[in-house]
C-alpha cells in the first residue's frame, strides 16, 4: 500500500452529496483553504470518482437515492489502495445509531447537518491529522 504525504496543506477531498447546495457550500470552504475539491451526486458516482481521483480525504452524505454513503464507504475501503482514505459523514438524519454505524464501517468523524463552517475545517484538519503516517 502506497503511502501519502498528508502532512502538507492541499489536500484533494471528495464530496458526495446528493443535494447541490451542500457540495457548493463544502466546495467553497476547502477551496477557500487550498483544498483540490471533487464531487459527485451519488453513492454509484462516488466510487467511481475515488477510483479515478484517489483522494486523501472523502465527505460522504449518508442519504442518497441509489445506494447510501455506508453502502459507498463500504464499497471504497474495499478497493485497493483506498482503505486508509479518511471518510467524514455528514446527514440530516437525527437516528442515533448513525454515529456508531459510520464507524462500523470505517468512517473516521460523523457531523450532522446543518453544519457550521469552522465545524467543517476542524473535522478535516483532525480527519487529515489522524491520516499522517510517520515512518
């Protein structure tokens, strides 16, 4: 498995959201910071953008038409070289169960919407912090 150099700020980040003024809203914080932003609409669309980007870091909606964000989490983390990639979920969903399930299956923060700006810069700085292999 191929190690990244996370310890240096902008980072290439993935969005997965099926509402559009989330994605616009997330897009302009991490561009504001010098983050390399992706996104996708769907869980289907996700996986294939993590393929192709092989990004350092995902924010993962866990309510999606065709397949939820735990479903697409699942599907990434088993593909190679993407199991270490940090997964933040964020939902609307109020069931409390959804914070211990983004874990389960290997999700590195949970963040319910509505989020505020400063909440989405910590989460990524901790999840990017966390990502940083030391040899």
């Amino acid at each position: 498995m191929q190690s990244r150099d996370l310890s240096k700020a902008g980072h290439t980040i993935l969005i997965v959201d099926d509402e559009p003024a989330v994605i616009t809203i997330l897009e302009k914080i991490l561009s504001a910071d010098g983050h390399t932003v992706h996104s996708a609409t769907s869980g289907q669309e996700g996986i294939k953008k993590a393929k192709a980007v092989i990004p350092d870091l995902i924010l993962m909606d866990v309510l999606m038409p065709d397949m939820d964000g735990y479903e697409a989490t699942a599907r990434i983390k088993a593909l190679p070289d993407m199991y270490d990639i940090p997964i933040i979920f964020l939902t609307g969903k109020a069931a409390s169960d959804d914070g211990g399930r983004s874990f389960a299956v290997g999700g590195a923060a949970y963040l319910p919407k509505p989020f505020k700006e400063q909440q989405i810069r910590d989460v990524v700085n901790l999840a990017m912090k966390r990502a940083i292999k030391i040899y």
